[in-house]
C-alpha cells in the first residue's frame, strides 16, 4: 500500500489510488506519495494538524478525509495539491468470505454484493472481516471471536426441505431415543454433535458457508449405534441390528459426497456423538468386571471428546487462519488492476511465511 499513489485524470473530475502500472491512461498521471483525498492539507481537524502524524506509512496517517466544500473553496488549484482538488472516484470495497478489500467505485462495488466504505480512502483504514462476518461484531478488532457460529449453523437451514428433513428425524428417531435416555442426555449428544461438526467443517473447508443440523443427526446416528455396543447382551440378533444401522450410516455418507452437501460436518458430528454417547447413554452392567470396562471406555470417551473439543476450539490461537486476500490498489478507470495483497491480519507477512501457515495447517489437519 506504501508503494502506491494517486492516479489523477487531467480534468481533475476523478482521481483513485493505485499503483504506477494500475495508472495507464493517457488522460491520467500518477503521483508518487500521495493519497487521493487525504492529507495534512485537506484535514480540517485542528489535532491532526502536525507533520509527525503524516509521516511514515499510510496505515499509521490518520482518517481525516478532506470535506467536499473545502475541496472546492480551500485548496489551492496549484498542482501539488491535485490529488486534494480532484474528486475520489474509487474507495474501499469489501467483497468476498475471505473479506478481500478492492478499491473500486461504488458501482462496481454494489454489482459484486461487496460493502463499499465512503468514507474511506484506504483498505488498512477498514476492516474487511468485521464487514463480511457481520452480527454482533467483534470484542477485539480483527479478532474472529464470533464463537457462538459453533452453534448457530445446527438452528439455521436453507430452505423448506431442508428444514422438513430435520423435522421428520427429530420426530421419529430422536423421540425415541429421548423416551430411552431422557431429554437432557440426548440434547447434550445433539448440542455437542452439532458443534463438533461445524468446528471440524470449519477446519477443514473455511470458506465454504454452512447450515443445517446434519452433524447434530448424525451424532444421534452414532448414539445408536453405541446403545446397541454398550447393551449387546439384551438383542436377540445384535450383529443384525448393528449391521442395519452400519449400513445406513455408510449409505448417508456416501450420499454426502454429492456437491453442496458437507460431508465433514457429517464426520464431526458422527464422531463427537459417538465419545460422548459412552459418557452419557444409560446401560445395564451383567457383572462387576463389565461394569469396570464399560466405566473405563466412558472415562477414555470423555478425555478424548474434551481434547479434541479443546483443539477445535484453539485453532484460530493455536494456528492462524490462512491470511484474507487484499488487493490494496484496483482502480475504476481503467479496469480494476490489482497491484499489491496484503492479509489484514500480521500485514508484515511475506510470502515464505503464508507457506508456513499453510504446512502448519496440513499438518494440524493430520494430526486431528
């Protein structure tokens, strides 16, 4: 963003920032150490009214854009202040889950859904991924620590059939298994399954949205299979009735490798119901040594679900999130020329280090 300028049409009706080769026009020139619409000359602010405070990098200058009146009447027309005379065409523009930050016009901007800052003139003065993740903001800026996303996808569907799938399951098996177990058991594995299964899809694919309860299903999927480990001895044909559900859960998982459909949510839920329905399902003890072994496979369950709950949790601590693509000069006339990325988080990251973060993610993802 250092490196660029301000590219100022000769008439003066429109200027945008940008890098020397993002300004070709021969209708146009480029000013070296400029900022369209920004400066200590432009800012009628009496506190920023010290050279110091201009200096150094643009992200470190403050936001004090000059006033369309004092524009027109307070500058000087000399040619060192064109780029506080000409009239800010380009801005600031949010677009994209990966919160990319592009300054285009405001047109543009609205044609790809994006949310454009007027009041901005640079993309370090904005926060793209407090505009893209929306909701109740952030605690701390530039932090995602929306963690109640855990949960919200298992309430949330897509449509009608979407929702009526999840309601032909609640009404028939997890009834059911609730007249068994009890609503409190069955709501813990539901909650627990759910957010297991956003967690590791959020992991693993983190740009792709994501909702429904499908991970919350699976997980009492899983449940059922466990009642049926953990009171083998009460089934008549119990591989049989093992079976039946191993081939259901095979056919549902194969039917999400269809597009559009998250399979590792799937996973996630399958797996969290099944550790903590050994910790919380009833089950009948045939003797003191079963009962021991069953107590030890329950306590074993719940270690593993915590530790895994507590990597999942820790990843955006433990393992920064790939680094946000931001392309600091695109330009409105002429197209838009993306010259310079920075990620908005850590913006001394270079190259070599984005490689690191992406061995280190690989390498979480095997370990989980």
């Amino acid at each position: 963003e250092d490196e660029t300028g301000c590219c100022i049409r000769k008439d003066l009706n429109a200027c945008w920032q940008s890098a020397q080769d993002g300004c070709t026009s021969s209708f146009a020139e480029w000013k070296s150490g400029k900022v369209c619409g920004l400066g200590k000359d432009g800012c009628q602010v009496a506190a920023y009214n010290n050279d110091t405070l201009w200096e150094g990098a643009y992200s470190t200058w403050p936001n004090c854009p000059i006033s369309s009146e004092y524009r027109d009447t307070g500058i000087s027309t000399e040619e060192e202040f064109a780029h506080l005379k000409c009239e800010v065409s380009a801005r600031p523009c949010c677009i994209g889950l990966q919160g990319e930050c592009v300054i285009i016009s405001q047109e543009e901007c609205e044609f790809r859904q994006g949310f454009f800052h007027e009041n901005n003139t640079l993309c370090s003065q904005v926060s793209c991924i407090t505009s893209i993740c929306g909701l109740s903001g952030f605690l701390f800026d530039n932090t995602p620590d929306q963690f109640y996303r855990a949960l919200l996808p298992t309430f949330m569907h897509t449509g009608i059939i979407h929702v009526l799938i999840t309601l032909v399951f609640q009404a028939t098996i997890l009834r059911d298994m609730e007249k068994f177990a009890g609503w409190w058991r069955i709501g813990f594995i539901y909650m627990a399954s759910g957010i297991g299964g956003t967690m590791l899809s959020g992991i693993l694919i983190p740009y792709q949205p994501e909702v429904g309860a499908s991970g919350a299903l699976y997980g009492i999927l899983a449940s059922l299979i466990v009642e049926v480990v953990v009171n083998w001895k009460i089934y008549k044909s119990p591989v049989m009735e093992l079976g039946k559900l191993l081939l259901l859960v095979i056919f549902l998982f194969l039917v999400g490798l269809l597009p559009w459909i998250d399979n590792f949510a799937h996973i996630g839920g399958f797996l969290f119901g099944f550790l903590t329905a050994f910790v919380v399902l009833p089950h009948i003890n045939f003797s003191e040594e079963d009962r021991i072994a069953k107590l030890v496979v329950q306590i074993a369950c719940g270690v593993l679900a915590v530790v895994l709950f507590g990597l999942s949790s820790s990843y955006s601590t433990l393992l920064r999130p790939l680094p946000a693509r931001t392309a600091v000069t695109s330009t409105a006339f002429p197209s838009p020329t993306p010259s310079a990325k920075i990620p908005p988080w850590n913006s001394g990251q270079d190259s070599e280090t984005k490689d690191f973060y992406l061995t280190e993610r690989h390498l979480f993802i095997v370990f989980i």
